[in-house]
C-alpha cells in the first residue's frame, strides 16, 4: 500500500501590503497617527471634521505617480492647522488649513528634504487677516 508522505507547510512571513487606503478617523484617531504609518504608495482619507492638528510628515514617498504618500480629506469639509512637508514625493489634497498659533499662520510649509517633489491640490488658506 502506497502512503502519502506528510505535507510540509512554510509560513513566510510577508510585509504589509502598501497602496493602501489608512482611514482617519475610522483606522487612526489622527492625521498624526496616520502619517506615521503611511509608506510610500499609500493615502491617508480623513474624514470630514476638524483635526486640531499641525501635521508633520515622518517618511518620502517614492518616485514615480503611484509612489506618493497622499494626505486626502473626503466627505466634506476637513480643517488642520497645518502641514510641515519634510520629506519628498507628498502629496495634500483638499484640506482646510486655519492655522496653528494665531492669526496669519495657516501654512503648508516644506522644508529641505521635502523639495519641490512635494505638491498641495485644492488646499484652502485663509487670507491675511481672514
């Protein structure tokens, strides 16, 4: 009588999938949160509300159209105080930004590392003394 040998099963451990859409607030109570665990192809989509949060990016994106790392607000109107664009390949889109100190300090700010690689879309910024 013929046996069947015994399987042999591998368990390969794999990197998490990227391109992936992180929700804020559904997955991550703050934009914060989700740009610390954004890698390049992802998009953080923040929910419509108010996020009292001066946003700072922890990692570039990559080259390439799909390589960007994309902070997208959807679903109505999404304010933060503002962004600080340290790295390349980031993209913003769409956010309300009101400013983080005090009056005529909206801003998206991009420092070195976060050259012109990185882009805003449809940000609103309110004018001097708005």
């Amino acid at each position: 009588m013929l046996s069947t040998p015994p399987a042999i099963v591998f368990t390969i451990p794999h990197a998490p999938l990227h391109g992936a859409t992180l929700a804020v607030p559904a997955t991550y109570a703050t934009i914060t949160a989700c740009a610390a665990a954004a890698q390049a192809t992802d998009t953080c989509l923040v929910s419509a509300g108010t996020y009292n949060e001066y946003v700072e990016t922890v990692r570039a994106g990559s080259n390439g159209g799909t390589g960007r790392i994309t902070f997208r607000a959807t679903g109505g109107t999404v304010t933060v105080k503002g962004f600080r664009i340290k790295h390349q390949y980031i993209t913003i889109d769409g956010f309300d930004i009101t400013g983080y100190g005090g009056i005529n300090q909206a801003s998206i700010r991009v420092e070195p590392g976060g050259d012109d690689r990185a882009g805003a879309v449809d940000p609103v910024v309110p004018a001097a003394g708005a």
